[in-house]
C-alpha cells in the first residue's frame, strides 16, 4: 500500500490530470490503518491508502463514523489522484 497523510490535513494534488474519473474497488472501514499498514515517515497518520500509485484497490474510512465530514470529500479526492498516478514528494 502506498500510503497518504499526514496530521489530519488532505493535501489535494491541483491539475485535470489527477482530478479525472476513474473507476476503483473501494473498500470501507472503521481503522485504515489496520489495513493500510505503518506509514514509512515516522508521527504521521495514515487516514486512507490505495494498493499502489495507478491501482484500482482504495482504501477508505466509512463515512458514516468518520468524525472530520468538511474534509471528506478532499481525502477521496486525494486518493483517486494516487489512482491517476500522483505520488508523493518526500523529502
């Protein structure tokens, strides 16, 4: 899994080429992280993962638990990025 956040802030990739349509297996459930795995970077939290960057398998929070519903919509839309093939810059 690749993994995808930090401290509870969703940052959102910029471009059509990340933010188009693309059909996924999406799976929800109450702990990510359980599924998800360790992040590799030490402190940060994993809120959601995809099985690798342009995979079509996303791991998800169910909605109906998750506390943070402002910031939803831009955590789905982070993740169906990773599935148009952005990655992370880690420094």
């Amino acid at each position: 899994m690749k993994f995808l956040l930090m401290f509870g802030m969703v940052a959102v990739p910029s471009g059509v080429g990340w933010q188009k349509d693309n059909t996924v297996e999406v799976s929800f459930v109450a702990d990510p992280n359980a599924v998800c795995g360790p992040h590799p970077i030490p402190c940060w939290v994993i809120l959601a993962c995809v099985d690798e960057i342009g995979g079509k398998k996303m791991v998800l929070p169910n909605p109906c638990l998750y506390k943070d519903k402002d910031n939803y919509a831009r955590l789905v839309c982070h993740e169906l990025a990773h599935t148009n093939h952005w990655r992370h810059e880690y420094k």
